[in-house]
C-alpha cells in the first residue's frame, strides 16, 4: 500500500490506491486545514508536493480551474501544487503542508 509522508509534522501514514491525500490522512487520525466541504472549492487544502509528483492523480478540469480562479494562472504550471483533497494517491509520496496535526476529536 503506497505511503505519504507529511512535512513539516513528519507523520507517516499508508493510502489505499486512488484515494485523495486528506482522506488518508484523516483516515489516519489527521486533520487537514480546509475551508470548504472538502470539495477542493477553497484550495486551503493545497499543499505542496516535495516527491513523488508522478505518483498522484493527474490534475482534473475542476481541481486546474478552482486553483486559477483562486490563486491565479500561475498556480498551474508548477505541478508541484496540488490539493489534497483532489489529488488521489497511486504510490509512495511526500508532502509539505503546514497545519496538519493529529485529530484531537
């Protein structure tokens, strides 16, 4: 089962194929800042992608158009930027996102 690494908070946690990045994650016991239904409208969620940039989901229409309508056309030629809660694991990652911290609820 692929694994994704979160810095700065270095936890480590297993995703099961083509599942999204925050929901392995709070599958794992870890919150995921976000702003909106986890539908990736608010892209709070972005986060950036340190390794294994190949081994994520490719970006979709939705995901492309809701990171230019909120942070501009250049948020989409980096593919480093993705947002966790589109983005679906297809092997071993690591990741930076500042906010992740385990689930105290």
């Amino acid at each position: 089962m692929p694994r994704v690494r979160v810095e700065p908070l270095d936890a480590e946690f297993e995703a099961p194929l083509n599942e999204t990045v925050m929901e392995a994650a709070n599958a794992a016991g870890y919150w995921w800042p976000v702003g909106c239904n986890r539908n990736g409208e608010c892209t709070n969620c972005a986060m950036e992608v340190v390794s294994g940039v190949g081994r994520l989901s490719q970006m979709g229409r939705f995901e492309r158009s809701n990171l230019v309508r909120q942070r501009g056309q250049a948020s989409v030629q980096d593919p480093r930027l993705r947002l966790a809660c589109q983005a679906r694991v297809e092997g071993d990652i690591v990741v930076y996102k500042v906010g992740v911290r385990r689930d105290t609820l």
